[in-house]
C-alpha cells in the first residue's frame, strides 16, 4: 500500500509549511544534484551563492558569506563550533537563554563547551543582568533569539551584542523561525542593527522552501574559514559544511521561494499570519485562557491538559510548551477557516465538560 503524506488542513503545531509551488518545482528539478561537490555541480553551486546573497539582503548583511544547511541545528551547532575555534580559552562556554532551541544543547555536547542556561523575564525573553551575570572570560559566545520557539518572543539583539562585546565573545542571532517575518516588524533583530557575528535563518520555515533547506549566515567570510577542512579528492579544496553530500533540492526551493516572495510575498504572508494569530489570542482570552501575547504569529494559551488532549484526539495537531501552555504556529497553511474550526470543537467540548453528570439517585 502507498503511504501518502498527511494534509495540513488540521496542523497547527508545525514550524515548517506546504512549500510555495515555485519552490516545490525547483526541488524536483534539482534532487539528483549535490552542492557539497561544487565541481561536479557548478550549476547548484551557483544558486547556493544566490541564496545566500538573498538571505543577506533579508538580515541586513551587506557582504553576506554563510551556506544552505540541512536546518537550524546545523546551523546553530556551526555558529557555535566557529565560537569555539576563535576562543583562546580551554574551557569555553556559551551563554543562552532558557528559550534557546534544543540544538545548542547537541552542539555543546558535540563541541565539549560548556552551555550555561540563564533566565527569561517575565516577558519570555533573555534576562539582561542573568546574561550579565553569566559571561565571563571563558565565554565564546553569547546567543540570542529572534523569534522564540514557544512563544515567539525576540530577544534585545543590539543588548545582547554589547554585552557579548564586553566580554570579548561572539554573538549568534537564532532567527530559525523568525527571520521571515521579522523584516516586517520594528524589532532590532539583525546584522545591520546590532554587532551579529554569525546567524540561523532557514528558508524550510517561514521561508516556504522545501525540507531541508537552513540557512547559516557569517559577518565576514574568514568566519567560514574556521569551519573548513580540506577535501584533497575533491575538485574544491575546502568544505565548511556539516554534512558532506547535500540536498540540491534544498538550496534550489530556498532561491525559488525567495525570488518568488521577497519582500511583498512574506510581508503579505506575514500581515495574514500575524491577522490570524491575534485572532485566535482574542478567541482564547475571551473564552477565559491565560494567552501568551503573539508578538509574532505564534499563540500560546493555558488550555488544560484534558482539553489539548481531547482536540488531539480529534485530529489536531497541536504541541505544547516547556510549562504545558497550547501552542499554535500560524504558518502560512493555517487559514482563519482552519482556526475558526479549531475553535469550533474547543467550543463543543468545553460545552461537554460543564454538562453535569447524571447521578444515579
Ligand atoms: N532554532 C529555532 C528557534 C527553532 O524553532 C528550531 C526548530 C531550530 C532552531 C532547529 O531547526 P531544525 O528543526 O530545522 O533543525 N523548531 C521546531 C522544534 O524543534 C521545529 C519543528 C518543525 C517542530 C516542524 C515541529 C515541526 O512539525 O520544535
């Protein structure tokens, strides 16, 4: 029997999306092509430097140097190894906000640094004086969020450079998520607003390309250079990615989406997503849950444990926070239809719960 993938009309908890037609084109075109032998395949390779020109004009990052990962993870456990290998310390670590991704917990394991986790205030986002705190002359690099995976919340970049700066480390910006939509907000997020050394920014998000397609970006190319080994076999002589073959699809669908959707595509994309999640916050505050406000298209709510898993039972996708709070990504496929229906069988089994049970006497 063929399996056919699910459809996306009841997923809510996903921060990847249906890829723009363009960029789903492009990632059948370019599947049998591999930009990790960049003398065997001159043509993706071409594209890769495409793709990266495009991500730097969307960060702000006027000589943009960086590659397409296979993530975020990749991404974040590079930014991390470059930290590593410009620190002068034997025993370096990395200072992070407790709404970093798990993956700086794999880099750290991978890369033998050490992660100190600090608090968030009460807003979700780093804690300046925890960060503070925390950096010391062992510290190669200070990592901030630009769109939180729980709540979407965005770290102060431009504080968080300075402070990085005191003590001599690097800054990593975590835009994974958050840097297609953040272009259209008045947050200060990227290199042209803040000392950014290097940043994740994936086009498989809100980007619209296909799986899998990251994107690592790095202020200066001698940053990429930390990264390279040689390849004596190879017609190039040097690799600075992760992975060694790599997916043509990737890096193909990540210049299709974005020829196709910057800047008026996102930003339209954005308005609609950002529309959507307001309105679910409002649905939810109003029928009594604590919501966690949608700086970007991203609601969290306080919906009790038995309500998330009676709508999963009903086919919802849904995933929770750290704290057990409903999140719902309003991606690009998640339509206010959808949301209207969501909201629909939250009503229909709210109204069960508070019929009372018939007793037997
Ligand atoms: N940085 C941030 C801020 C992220 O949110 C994520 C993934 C990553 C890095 C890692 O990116 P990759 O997964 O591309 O390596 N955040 C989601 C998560 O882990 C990813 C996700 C995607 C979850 C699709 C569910 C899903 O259906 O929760």
């Amino acid at each position: 029997m063929q399996i056919e993938p699910q459809a996306f009309d009841r997923v809510l908890s996903s921060m990847c999306t249906e890829p723009h037609p363009a960029a789903r084109d492009a990632a059948e075109r370019f599947l049998a092509t591999n930009p990790g032998d960049p003398g065997t395949y001159p043509n993706v390779s071409a594209l890769e430097d495409d793709a990266i020109a495009l991500l730097g004009e969307i960060a702000g990052l006027d000589d943009p140097a960086g590659y397409v990962t296979s993530g975020g993870t990749e991404a974040n456990i590079q930014a991390v190894r470059i930290a590593r290998e410009r620190t002068d310390s034997r025993t370096p670590n990395v200072v992070m906000p407790e709404s970093g991704h798990f993956s700086f917990q794999k880099a750290a394991d991978l890369l033998g640094v050490e992660l100190r986790i600090v608090p968030t205030d009460d807003r979700h986002r780093a804690d300046l004086e925890a960060v503070r705190a925390s950096v010391d002359e062992d510290t190669a690099l200070v990592v901030g969020v630009a769109g939180t995976t729980e709540y979407g919340r965005v770290d102060p970049i431009p504080a968080l450079g300075e402070i990085a700066q005191s003590a001599d480390a690097m800054l990593h910006v975590d835009a994974a998520w958050g840097g297609f939509v953040l272009p259209f907000t008045d947050y200060e997020w990227h290199f042209g607003h803040a000392a950014v050394d290097t940043m994740t920014i994936d086009p498989h998000k809100m980007g619209q390309a296909a799986v899998p397609s990251g994107g690592l970006l790095v202020r200066s190319p001698e940053l990429l250079d930390e990264l390279a080994v040689d390849t004596p076999y190879l017609e190039s002589t040097s690799q600075a990615t992760l992975t060694g073959t790599r997916s043509g699809a990737g890096v193909a669908s990540a210049v299709a989406a974005m020829e196709a959707l910057w800047p008026a595509g996102y930003r339209s994309q954005y308005v609609r997503s950002q529309n959507n999640a307001e309105w679910l916050a409002d649905a939810l505050e109003k029928r009594g849950y604590r919501v966690a406000d949608p700086t970007l298209p991203l609601v969290a709510a306080d919906v009790p444990r038995s309500t998330f898993d009676a709508l999963r039972a009903k086919g919802w996708r849904i995933s929770r926070t750290a704290t057990g709070e409903l999140r719902v990504v309003c991606m690009p496929h998640v339509t206010r239809e959808m949301l209207a229906s969501f909201i629909g069988d939250l009503d229909r089994l709210e109204v069960r719960a508070s019929v009372p049970v018939a007793s037997d006497d």
